[in-house]
C-alpha cells in the first residue's frame, strides 16, 4: 500500500466514529494532489503538501478534549505534535516530516506564505470548506481574490463553484 493511502487509513482509526472529519480530510487530500499535480510539483514538495493535506486538522481531537472547541489557533497549536505521532514509521526523512508539521501548525494562516506546499493547502481546504460551511457567493468570491494564487487551484474553484 502506497504512504498516502496508509496515512488515510491511520486518519481513519485516528477519528474513529467522525466520519465528517474523516471525509474532510480526504476530500482536502483529494484537491491537494489534484492542484499539486496540475502546478507540476517536484516530488519532495508534492509528497509535503499531499501529507499535509490528509493530517491538517488533526489538532481538532486534542483541542477539543483539551479546550473543549477546536478553533484555528487551537488546531494549529495542537496539531504538529498529533501529525508527527501519524506519520513515526512510515519512512519518511526528518525534513518531509517537519515541513508537514509545519504546514499543519500554518493552515489557517494566510499570511507569510513561502512555499507553493502551503498556498495548496490553503487553496485545497477552502476549496472544501466552502460547500462545507455553505459559504455565501460574496465570500466565495472574496476567498478567490486573498487566497488563490495558483492557475489550478483557481480554474478548479471557479468551475466547481461557476465563478
């Protein structure tokens, strides 16, 4: 079995009985490779921000239990130290996994983007939440504008969302 579909199974077990977290996070993953092959991503980079995509609320459970509400600081506060634990042993070098925690702990910042890993994370989960949330056309549209920033992520969400 290949590493993405053996991290979606430990996702799997990891939101046992949370089904809607469980799919959210395979339909941003979906997306994320989706974009990441269409921008033609080296393999390091697209193997980074695939990953990412499959454990970027992982924070969720541990905010929630610790916090009692599972809010974006919190997610990426708690989330790298809960990636890390999904991704021991699966063979990936030190750097991958770092760069993936660092990612999990960045994705609900908008600001500060410095690599193309995280501009498709952001675009992948807004992507998703949009239908998720029943995000209003206005904010969709405003989303488009301060978010997107690559061609694929953008023709993507234009399309599904007839922008």
């Amino acid at each position: 079995m290949n590493i993405e579909n053996t991290l979606l199974l430990r996702l799997n077990g990891y939101f046992s009985g949370d089904p809607r977290r469980i799919q959210h996070a395979a339909k941003v993953y979906l997306f994320a490779s989706l974009i990441a092959d269409g921008e033609h991503l080296d393999e390091k980079a697209r193997k980074a921000t695939v990953l990412a995509a499959i454990v970027h609320d992982v924070g969720i459970k541990v905010s929630e239990m610790k916090y009692g509400r599972c809010d974006g600081p919190l997610q990426e506060k708690e989330g790298p130290a809960e990636a890390e634990k999904l991704l021991a042993g699966l063979g990936l070098d030190d750097g991958i996994v770092t760069r993936i925690s660092f990612l999990v702990g960045h994705h609900h910042t908008y600001t500060g983007v410095d690599g193309i890993d995280w501009q498709i994370l952001l675009e992948a989960d807004f992507i998703v939440n949009a239908l998720e949330d029943g995000m209003p056309v206005q904010a969709m549209e405003s989303g488009l504008e301060r978010i997107f920033r690559t061609e694929t992520g953008k023709g993507i969400f234009r399309t599904m969302y007839s922008l």
